[in-house]
C-alpha cells in the first residue's frame, strides 16, 4: 500500500499569498501596552492653579475706579435732589371718600406737610392719620404725575352686626374680632331691599283742618295747617331697629347677631370679649360667603341655643361653633334633598334631626 505523500510547509501555503517563515511562525504576537491610569483631580486642579498663578492679572488703574465711583455718587445725590424738589411737588391733593368714611371726615384727619412730593409722601403718617377713624384699617395712595396725589382710606371688614335690642343700637364688628363703630339705624330700603342712601321725603299739600269762626280757633288744629305732609318716593320703605340691622348685615355681606346681652357694652378698637359673640363671629368667619349669604340672622342667647335663621324660613340649631364646615355641609345637602325642611338640628352634625312640612 502506497502512503500518502504529506504536504510540505511550502506546500500548505496557497498560491499568492504571502511566505510564512519559520522565525514568523515562532514569534510571540506582540501585547498590548498597558492602559495609563488617569491623573488624580487634585493634581489636575493644582496644575490650573498653577498656570493661572502664571498668568498676568489685569490691573484697573485707581483713577478708573476713582471716576466710576464719583459718577455713581453724582447720580444718587441727583436723584435725591430731583425727587425732593419742586418738580414733582405734590401741589394737587385729592382725598378720596368710602362707605363710611366721609370726604370731609377723611380732609379734617390728614394734614399735608408743605414740601411733600410725590415720592417722599409719608405713608406711614398718613395711614396713622386716617386711622383715627375707627373704620379706617389703612390708607391707598395714587400718584398722578406731575402733581397729585390721590388718598383713599382703605376701610376695615365688617363680619358681623351685633344688635343689642335693649340699647336699639347695631354695633359693627371687625374681622380682627374688634368693635369698630355704632351704626345707624335710620335705613331706607327699595323693592328689592337694598340700601338707599340720601333719600328726600316728598313734600304734599294738607288740607287746612283749622276751624274758620275766629273765635274758637284751635292752637293744635293751627299747627296742623301750617304744616305740610311729607311722604316717602314710591318704592322706598323706611327701616329701623333689628330690621335696620339686617339690611346693614346684608349690604355689608356679614353675619346679623340678635339676641345679645345687655351687659355686653362695646368700645371701639377694644377687643370683643364676650364669649357669645365671640361664638357669633366664629360662626361668621367658619362659614363660606355663600351660606352666609343665606343667613338672615343668628341667635347668641346661649351657647347651646345658639340658632341660626336663613332667608328661606328654616330654623337651624347649631349649638357650639365645632365641626362648622361640617354642620354647613349637612345643612346644605339636606336641603337639596329633602322639601319643605322647616327645622335642622345640626348641634352634633354627624347625628342629625329634621323637621318637614308635607308638600
């Protein structure tokens, strides 16, 4: 048997391509260089440094800066004498007026100082001015170039009314928790029942009632021919006592408080301090402006018979002022839900009681 023949080195390579030699065969391949560790931050940081150290640093001369400083100089002492000069004086004041604050309440308390411009007008000294006044809480200023100033008083909140029945008298309460003023119950109203303010009686003739003999004329019947009647214009009413108070509560969007001790005797500015008012105006405060909006008046004869009466009829006992969004939520949907509610006892809102009427 033949044997076969076993291919040279020569043999084994193919034909164009390149001669392999021994010493080829028997060399290592070469070995990739060892990757080089990064240099740490410090070193990178200190070398910045370093260069920056080497860099020239400007330098600004000092009459460079001298110059810059004086121009600044010159331009505030500039603004100064143009803002307290004549060229914005405050030559032209008008003092505005408000709900209760008179135009001529407002000019007897504010006293310009000769010199006050535009921009040097001290609020502060007017804002302590106006607050005199017991419903002033601060002072609005506008200025109107060249000249005028434009000062309103900035009026207090009203949100509540308390009507103590025993003095006829209905005193407006903050919403600091504050007495401000008394208020007036002379109070003329419209079909719709909203204020109206500077109403002038209609003048009408009388007929002459006096007796015409001479001789046994009446003083009285004289009196009373002398003088002319006078009537209301159609469609106004004339308000007074607790109801005078509840068209006050309603124009002022705050809470009526009847029912009030005798002893309670209020002061303004002073704090109140009584605890059943102090109940009424928490229930005022507590309450969304829509509910009270609803609120014909509230009761305080007592904490646990504290009451509220709505527009609509419907008697609401409410008790201690807690859970108060609570109780006016229950109210508020057991309205929508039931008809002809005429009583609600929410005095613990989470275990209710309600009266109806059949409809």
């Amino acid at each position: 048997m033949r044997k076969a023949a076993v291919p040279t080195l020569n043999q084994s390579i193919k034909k164009g391509s390149r001669p392999v030699t021994a010493r080829a065969l028997n060399t290592p391949a070469p070995q990739a260089a060892p990757a080089k560790e990064p240099r740490p931050a410090g070193k990178i940081a200190s070398g910045a440094k370093a260069i920056a150290s080497k860099l020239p640093v400007p330098r600004v001369p000092r009459a460079a800066i001298a110059a810059v400083l004086l121009g600044v100089l010159a331009l505030a002492v500039a603004a100064i004498v143009i803002l307290n000069s004549g060229l914005f004086a405050a030559t032209e004041i008008k003092i505005e007026g408000s709900v209760h604050v008179t135009q001529e309440q407002a000019e007897q308390l504010i006293d310009i100082k000769e010199g006050t411009t535009l921009f040097n007008v001290n609020e502060a000294e007017l804002s302590s001015a106006l607050k005199k006044n017991p419903w002033v809480s601060g002072v609005d200023i506008e200025r109107e170039f060249p000249h005028t100033l434009v000062i309103t008083p900035h009026e207090r909140t009203v949100i509540a009314i308390a009507y103590i029945a025993a003095d006829d008298i209905a005193w407006a309460i903050g919403d600091d928790s504050c007495w401000i003023a008394p208020m007036s119950l002379s109070v003329y109203v419209d079909a719709d029942g909203n204020i109206v303010d500077d109403v002038e009686p209609v003048v009408a003739d009388s007929q002459d009632s006096a007796t015409q003999d001479g001789a046994s004329q009446d003083a009285d019947a004289q009196d009373q021919a002398d003088t002319a009647a006078t009537a209301l214009p159609e469609g106004i009413t004339a308000l007074s006592g607790k109801d005078a108070a509840e068209a006050l509560a309603k124009q002022s969007n705050a809470i009526l408080l009847c029912d009030v001790s005798a002893d309670v005797s209020p002061s303004s500015g002073d704090d109140v301090t009584s605890d059943l008012v102090l109940d009424g105006i928490a229930y005022a405060k507590g309450f969304t402006p829509e509910f009270v909006a609803q609120i014909k008046d509230i009761s305080i004869a007592s904490e646990e018979a504290i009451s509220a009466n709505l527009d609509s009829g419907v008697e609401i006992a409410l008790g201690p002022p807690d859970d108060i969004a609570l109780k006016e939520r229950v109210v508020t949907q057991l309205l929508q839900q039931e008809q002809g509610v005429t009583f609600i006892n929410v005095r613990t809102p989470n275990a209710y009681t309600f009266r109806s009427v059949p409809t």
